[in-house]
C-alpha cells in the first residue's frame, strides 16, 4: 500500500514537472515563434500582391481573428493592385495554410503562397517543392547540349572563363530570387471556377501533384476559403464567379 502511494506521488510530482517545462518552454518561445509568423506573412503578401508599394493596408476590423483578416495592396501610384487573406483546409496528414492575393476587381488571383504544411514527404510536400532546372551540362557550358564540332569555341567552358555564369544560375547569394515552386505558380491569373484538380497537364485548371490529389484538392480548397474571406469582407457588386 505504500509503495503505491509512493509511486503515485512520484507519477504525480514527475507529471507537474513536465508540464511545467512545457509551459515555460511555450512562454519563452512565443514571442519568438509570433515574430517569425508575421516575418512569414509579410514576404507572403509581396508575393501575392506583386507590385505592393509599402506595408499592406489592413481593411478587415481589429477585432476580426488574424488568421481571418484581409489586406489591401497598394502601387508607387497609389493605385489598388488587390486583396489578400489566409486561408486553410484540412489535407491528406495536417492542416493546409496558404496566403492568396487577387486583383482589384476580385476577379483573378495574382498569386498564393503555401505557409505551412505537413503533408506526406516526397508526395504533398511537393506543392512547396522548387524544382531545379540546372544541368551539370548547363551549369559548365552556359546552354543545352546540341551538335557542334569539336575543333570549335563552343566546346570552351565558360564557367572556368566567366565566373558570372554563377550569376546566371543563381548560386551566389546576392543573386538568390525567390522562386515559386511550379504547383503554385500554376494558379496565378485563374479565375474561381478554374480552381478545379485535374490529373493531366490543363493549363485552364490546376494539375495535381502525382500520388498526392488529396493535398491538390486540399491546397484548392485553403486558396478557395482565403478567396471567399476577401469576397465577404470587401462585400463588392463587381464579385462574379467566371
């Protein structure tokens, strides 16, 4: 009987004591972690609101929830290029979170930008995924391989002679752009109704990731949620599902 008692108190004061290491680890973190969230959004808005001239404009109320709040983007000329707000749906292993940015007349989408994501590894995953289209080949001769001589210029290695052609590529760190990956970069310029999966090469809907159309249609769903979160707060007559 005292053994159990002992025991219990043990599980018990082992048990406060972890807790208490995770609360001061989530205390001593969250500032850090709210920090790194809003750095998150910000580059997200630029890259769906290309164009953006300043700090977006919040046009939602304060006491609306962040993650449902929506922004304004505006030129150098002072000009609306269009409206952005997070969105998210349920995926195939974890939650889906996107930020999407649509033009003036709510009518197409400039662009969106996957801010987390925990799908399966090497299949979901992929929708965050840049694909790289260097060669050794064209990393050394500047150029795809095709038929030339031997005895000729072409076969001289720039790379050894041109030190830019890191530059071209990319490599060096003050050339670094961000690149968006190609299952994003597939829904600029289409329109709601265009947001439809489809698991061949459509340019006129969105190409599923292969093995992975669950996350496709989760990733349409978080873009479709962050659109009607703008139609519903910008409550506009020009709004037209096309």
């Amino acid at each position: 009987m005292q053994k159990r008692i002992k025991f219990t108190v043990i599980l018990t004061v082992v048990s406060f004591l972890a807790a208490v290491g995770v609360a001061s680890t989530f205390l001593l973190t969250r500032n850090t972690i709210k920090k790194k969230e809003l750095a998150a959004r910000a580059e997200a808005l630029c890259i769906v609101l290309p164009g953006i001239e300043g700090k977006p404009e919040e046009v939602t109320p304060s006491n609306i929830a962040e993650q449902d709040r929506v922004f304004k983007g505006i030129n150098k000329l002072g000009q609306v290029i269009g409206y952005a707000a997070c969105g998210e749906a349920q995926g195939y292993s974890s939650k889906i979170k996107v930020m999407v940015g649509i033009d003036s007349k709510l009518d197409r989408i400039l662009g969106i930008d996957i801010l987390s994501q925990r799908e399966t590894p090497g299949l979901g995953t992929k929708m965050t995924k840049i694909e790289s289209k260097v060669t050794l080949w064209t990393l050394i001769y500047g150029r795809e391989l095709k038929a030339t001589g031997w005895d000729s210029d072409e076969w001289q290695i720039p790379l050894l002679k041109k030190p830019e052609r890191l530059k071209k590529f990319g490599l060096l760190e003050k050339e670094r752009k961000k690149v968006q990956p190609w299952f994003q970069e597939q829904f600029k310029n289409k329109t709601y109704n265009q947001l439809i999966v489809s698991k061949i090469k459509d340019p006129e809907k969105i190409t599923a990731i292969t093995g992975a159309t669950i996350s496709t249609k989760a990733a349409i769903n978080a873009v479709q949620d962050a659109i009607n979160k703008i139609k519903n707060t910008i409550q506009s007559t020009s709004w037209e599902i096309k």
